[in-house]
C-alpha cells in the first residue's frame, strides 16, 4: 500500500488546519509524525494524519472539546 508523505505546510494547505494547530495537536499527541529527518528536523507526515485530522475536524464541528476527541481518537 502506498502511502503519501506530507510536510507539517503540506497538511495545512489540504486540511485547513492552521500549522500553529496543527503543532499543537502534535504537541498533546492528538496526530503523530511518521518520521523525522535527522538532517533538517522536518516532520512528516501520512495519509492517516490526514484522516485524523478529517475526523478532528468533524468533532470539532460537533463542539466536541479536545479531550473528548483525545479519548475518541486513542
């Protein structure tokens, strides 16, 4: 299966989602990177973050609070 690499500016531009929300989210564990490059530090990304963050937005939406999609998400 084949899986598409994003960087942190990637998922914003598709999402919506701002990269200061989206380092939050990374910050409390809500979306994971995939992997790091150990020469530029830059995250990346896959195509389940780009579900999650589907889903975080739909329960967003539905005025659920981060904790309660912390504990839908896990």
């Amino acid at each position: 299966m084949d899986n598409n690499i994003y960087l942190i500016k990637d998922l914003a531009m598709m999402t919506g989602h701002s990269i200061h929300t989206l380092k939050f989210y990374l910050k409390i564990g809500l979306i994971k990177e995939v992997s790091r490059s150990p020469e530029t530090g830059y995250r990346y990304f896959d195509d389940s973050t780009v579900q999650a963050l589907s889903k975080i937005r739909d329960l967003r939406k539905k005025k659920k609070s981060i904790k309660d999609i912390m504990y839908e998400l896990l």
